[in-house]
C-alpha cells in the first residue's frame, strides 16, 4: 500500500512539474517572457519561433512568442509592458521614439531598448508571370496585398506608392492568406518588407510561376530622399529558386528590442545565448545570417539597453558609440 502511495506521489510530483512554469535561472528574472513578432508566413514569425526555443533551453525562462501585426503593434505592447520583447525595425523605431508616425497620434514610445541586431529587410515585389505585371508602374489600379494593417509593409508601401505615383488598391492581412489570394487570382501582387527569403513568397513560388517586379534607379533615389530611414538593398541571385539576378532596392534594418525595466543580467544573458546559437537561429531562417555582434552599427539613433552596452564593451566590438 505505501509503495503505491509513493509511486501515485512521485507521479503526482512529475506531472506538476510538467505543468508548472521553469523557475528563472536568477531570482530576480521574471519567470516568462513574451516575444512580440508578426503575421504567420512572415520572416519575424518564424524568427521568433527559432528565438523562443533557444532562449527558453538557454535562460531557464518560459519564452512564448505572440503573433502581432508587425513592429508598431510591437512597440506599442512593449509600451504597455504586455510583451518584453519586440522586433521592430529602424523606421518604426525612429517613428515612435519622435512620436512622428501618423500611428503614433503624436506620443512618444521610449520605453524600448536595442538588444542585438536581426537582419536587412529589403522591400520587394511579386506578381504571377502570368499577369503581366512587369515594372512598378503596371501596379496602378491592381491590387496589391501589403500584409497587416501595422506590419513594415503596411506602413511603408503606401508612402512608397505615393511618392511613386502609383494608384493602387491596397489589401491588408496575414500573409498567408494574401499569397494564397494571389495564387487564387483574387490578388495581382504583394508588396512586403521582410528578410530574405520571405517564406510567404517562398511557398507561393513554389505553387506558381511568380516574377519579382524591379525597381528603376530613378524610383530608388525618390524613395531615398522621401524617407531617409531608407537604406540601399539588394536581394542576392537564388535568394528565391525564381530570382536569376540582383534585385536592386531599398531597405530597412530590423533589431530586437527589449523594455527598458527588463534587468541588465538577463539581457546580457538573451544576447549571448542569441549569438552563441547562431547557427540554430539560421535554421529557422536563414535572414539571421546577418544576426552578428558587428551589426550592431546599423542602429545610428535608439539607446542600447544597459545589458548591451556591457556585452558589445565586454567583446570590443569597435564602431558608433553606443549610450543608453
């Protein structure tokens, strides 16, 4: 009878363990953390994913990530503390940190700190072979699918389209069901702001003959000088099995940010967890080739969480100051 009670006890004892939260490696670390992404069929879904797992092995910390719309929806969660982490790219963090998106109704979003950079997200553009579209200018009076209304694409591929002379119809929503809108010819393109290879794009490639509508140096140049956030981009050959030469266009750079509250020991402890995973991270996607130390440099304006400035200063990585 004893032995049975032990052996219901220690199963008991088992099970609960399963169900309980992992105590945080230090008493002071919260014991969960939530990563705020974007849209399924996107670069930051699967990113994060990738992120979850390994900074839940490494940190001892229950890391979840939470599909969003996108970097503003992330800043303004991290704002309000319903995430820890967000990933955001340079435009929308220059947008809230001046409170000068239209989004951000004229607030200020401060809380937010870089912790490590992620990777480039060159603007593109796809269309079926079929439907003709072979330059920017065929897209006016298409319509083109541009991912969640507060996602990068949402946000920016209006301004491009207006400053292009584009009159497009645009189409918000997850990306997966946009690509299969697409591939349905319900949808003539997608517009998207994301790492390389876009998975959304990807698969659609894979279901249909696709084409990557070019971008002229003309329409380069005038999105540069309307949005100086902008940064030149150039998608590589066989970054997509349909893609046969280098795709010229403009980008932004993405990083993950953490709030401000967060402890400098714990996120000290993300970024050298993140980096010394590197190649497991590049199994989720492979944008995160670009998720190296050196490119902290990308980030030119936005503090750096004190557990950053402590890990770049600790591996003597040189280049912009970094002050929090």
């Amino acid at each position: 009878m004893k032995d049975r009670l032990f052996s219901i006890l220690a199963l008991f004892v088992v099970l609960l363990g399963l169900v309980m939260p992992a105590r945080a490696a230090e008493p002071h670390w919260p014991e969960a953390l939530v990563i705020g992404t974007a849209s399924p069929g996107g670069a930051y879904y699967a990113y994060g994913e990738g992120l979850a797992r390994i900074l839940s092995r490494a940190l001892g910390i229950r890391v979840s990530m939470r599909p969003t719309e996108g970097p503003t929806e992330n800043i303004r969660l991290l704002e309000n503390g319903e995430i820890q982490i967000g990933f955001i790219t340079t435009g929308s963090g220059l947008q809230a940190w001046n409170g000068s998106g239209d989004w951000t109704e004229g607030r200020k979003f401060q809380s937010m700190r870089v912790m490590f950079p992620m990777y480039d997200t060159p603007i593109h553009f796809l269309a079926l072979e079929g439907a003709g579209i072979r330059t920017l200018g065929d897209l006016t009076g298409k319509k083109v699918g541009v991912g969640p209304q507060g996602g990068t694409s949402g946000t920016y591929i209006p301004k491009f389209f207006e400053t292009l002379g584009i009159g497009a119809t645009l189409a918000h929503g997850d990306w997966t069901e946009l690509a299969e809108q697409v591939h349905q010819g319900q949808l003539d393109a997608l517009a998207v702001a994301s790492g390389v290879p876009f998975p959304a794009f990807a698969e659609l490639g894979k279901r249909s003959k696709v084409t990557y509508i070019p971008l002229s140096q003309e329409q380069i140049t005038a999105l540069d000088l309307a949005m100086p956030e902008l940064e030149p981009s150039v998608i590589q050959p066989g970054s997509y099995p349909s893609l046969m030469a280098p795709y010229h266009t403009v980008g932004l750079y993405n990083f993950a940010v953490a709030h401000e509250r967060l402890p400098n020991d714990l996120v000290y402890a993300i970024i050298r967890a993140t980096f010394t995973n590197h190649d497991e991270l590049m199994e989720a996607h492979p944008a995160a080739a670009s998720t190296i130390p050196e490119n902290f440099t990308r980030n030119a304006f936005l503090p750096f969480h004190g557990g950053a400035i402590r890990f770049y200063q600790e591996i003597g990585v040189s280049g912009v100051a970094i002050s929090d």
